[in-house]
C-alpha cells in the first residue's frame, strides 16, 4: 500500500516537469492483494480512509483476488489481464532457520516458541528475539515490527545480566504497544496508538517527528528536516543521476580508463 502511493505521488507530481515527449502522469497504477481491505490490521475507519486516499491519487485498487500468472506483458488477475511491463510483487519475510538448527518446535513459520522470558524450552542459556521467535501475549502472537524486537532485545539483555551479576530476574516479558503508523502518500499517515485513531496532514506530522526523534545525530536530523521540506514544498527531489550500466569485463579496463586513454593517450 506504501509503494503503491509512494509511485502514484512519484509519477503524477515529482516526475511531471522532467518529461518533454511524455506524461508521467498518465501510467496507471494498480495495486492488487488477495486481503478483502487494505491495511488489514489496522481498524476499519483508517483502512477506509487509506483506500479513498489511494484512488485520490489515481491507485486502481483491486481487492479480493491474487496475482495468477506474472509474464514479460503483464500479469494475469482472476483470468483478467492487467498489461504492464513493470510489476512489483511485495511480500512478507522469511525467519531464519535458528529452529531447525536448534531442533526445537517452531509455528507454521518456522518461528522459534519461546517461553515467556524469551529463551527456548528445555534451554534456559538459549534467547530468541525479532522476527525469528514466536510469543503469544493476550491470546495473540506478537507482531514481527521492529519495536516487538527491539523490546524483546532489551529485555534478554537485562535478564542476562541480572543471573550474572546475582540479582533478582525482571518478570516476564510484555510488548510495550506503541502504535502503528502507514504512509499513504505525501503529507497523509493512518496512525493508531491504543484508542486513538488519526489520519491525514496531523497524524503525518506526527510520523515526520518520530522519525527525525529516532535518527541518530543532530546534524542528520537537520539534513533530513531540510530535505523533507524542500520535496514537501518544490515536489523535486534533491538529485538526478544518470547511471552508464555498461558491462564489464575483469580483464579489459573500465570505461572512465578507456575514455581517459582514448584522450590522453596510454600514459594517463
């Protein structure tokens, strides 16, 4: 849903002014995914109000159905054809395969059971954190988000160091829930954080401080600050490159060294 808005504000905004012979504009983006509402785990209002924002920046939303068949013309959606030469297929992540090697039981996903102080069952000296374990808490499995790992991490590092150092173990582990963020497209966020429910220029306000709060020098805070403003304001980004993919051969120099010899001659 991101990529989708993030190419729709990219081709109708950002790339309009860099084209002479053709309209970026009029490339059709189509997001499809077999889920019956976008950003499924969020509550219903924000999942609606990401979808009208989405078709208000031209995104053909197909819901319900899978891709079927993906080929060199397009892809093919409940025996529809849909013609495109450029397909992005967005998936979800694969855990390591730490329980195969520990030989312990994983769920469906390969994901590591842990007990609730986060090691393995039958090996109190073994922590599994991040994507890689599996805990439920209020009779549902912890999100794979960077926050469940980054918590989970701190906690093992604590429970380690109080068995080394004698002193009472901290308690179970429990995720700290502190919302959950979308961006569709410039300028508009979903965001949930407990009952709180918010969407549009506010909440994306909100998102833009949190992750300026979350970079790690001051200086790239500026950077990023400055950066945003002047893409929020010019709707231009801040560079243009043009990349020579030519291929290279190990043996033969590469093209600045040819080109370099080609006008000074063999002794540049």
């Amino acid at each position: 849903m991101e990529m989708a808005s993030a190419i729709a504000v990219l081709v109708r905004k950002t790339l309009r002014s860099e084209f002479r012979r053709i309209d970026p504009g009029s490339a059709r983006v189509v997001l499809v995914d077999m889920a019956q509402r976008v950003l499924g785990t969020f509550p219903q209002e924000l999942s609606l109000a990401a979808r009208r924002r989405l078709e208000s920046l031209g995104v053909e939303v197909l819901l319900g159905n899978g891709v079927d068949h993906v080929d060199e013309n397009g892809v093919v959606i409940a025996g529809k054809r849909i013609t495109s030469k450029t397909v992005i297929w967005t998936a979800g992540v694969a855990p390591s395969p730490a329980g195969r090697w520990l030989n312990v039981e994983t769920d469906r996903a390969g994901r590591v059971k842990v007990r609730p102080d986060l090691t393995v069952p039958g090996h109190s000296e073994i922590f599994v954190v991040g994507d890689t374990a599996t805990l439920d808490q209020d009779a549902k499995p912890l999100p794979g988000v960077a926050q469940v790992a980054i918590q989970g991490g701190r906690f093992a590092g604590k429970l380690i160091d109080a068995r080394v150092m004698g002193r009472p173990l901290p308690r179970s582990f429990r995720y700290f829930d502190k919302g959950n963020m979308a961006v569709v497209g410039q300028g508009f966020v979903v965001l949930q954080t407990g009952k709180l429910y918010l969407s549009g220029f506010f909440a994306w306000l909100m998102w833009a401080v949190v992750h300026l709060m979350f970079l790690a020098l001051f200086s790239m805070r500026v950077s990023v600050f400055l950066q945003w403003v002047w893409t929020y304001l010019t709707g231009r980004r801040g560079s243009r490159l043009i990349v020579n993919h030519a291929a290279f051969n190990l043996g033969e120099p590469n093209t600045l060294e040819r080109s370099t010899k080609e006008l000074f001659g063999e002794s540049a």
